[in-house]
C-alpha cells in the first residue's frame, strides 16, 4: 500500500480532504443529524436510531471523534456524544471557502 503523501497539500488541503470523510459514509451522516437533533446522544440510543451494530456505531463514532466533529463523555456506563460546536463551525468555514469557489469562465473546456 502506498503513501498518502499528505505532506505535500496545503493544511486547507488536508482539513477539506478530513472533513469530507466525515460524509463519505451515510451512517456517518445519520449519527451527525441525529446529534444535532437531540444536542446530545447516549451510544446505545444510536442503535436503534441508525439501525446499525453497536460495533459498526462505535467504529464511526471513533472517526468522528478522531475528526474533532463529536465530543464523548463518559456518564455512568455510557458514553454521551455530542456536535463539537467549535469544531464544526471551523470546518463550515473552510469547507464554504471551497464550495463558494466559481468559475469566471469556462472557456472552450470540455
């Protein structure tokens, strides 16, 4: 397997690249509407919301949190998730900075 080379992209570069595997999975995207619908979450709840095994919630949730996206606190036996308010405004920006890019003209191109 080789090399993502990621160190030769631009940190922007990087974070687009990161924060769009945040939506490259619908379950991913199931758990982070389902967050901001309750403003808080139990891992359990996400089961039987997403339909998912509990090792399969887990698995995404951990990307998720490895992203910066959700936050985890441990209550009990359970762990409440919730959206990372200032980390997701964070990718807003830098995502809205891409997607707002236009064309000037598109010439004679394809």
């Amino acid at each position: 397997m080789g090399l993502a080379k990621t160190e030769i992209f631009s940190d922007q570069q990087n974070a687009i690249a990161s924060f769009s595997k945040a939506f490259g999975h619908p379950a991913r995207v199931a758990i982070l509407q389902h967050l901001f619908k309750l403003d808080t979450c139990v891992c359990g709840d996400l089961v039987s919301e997403i339909g998912l095994a509990q090792p399969t919630i887990s698995q995404h949730l951990k990307e998720l949190k490895l992203l910066g996206l959700i936050k985890g606190n441990v209550e009990g036996t359970s762990v409440c998730y919730c959206i990372n308010i200032e980390k997701w405004q964070e990718m807003k920006e830098i995502l809205n900075s891409f997607l707002n890019q236009d064309l000037t003209s598109q010439g004679d191109c394809c």
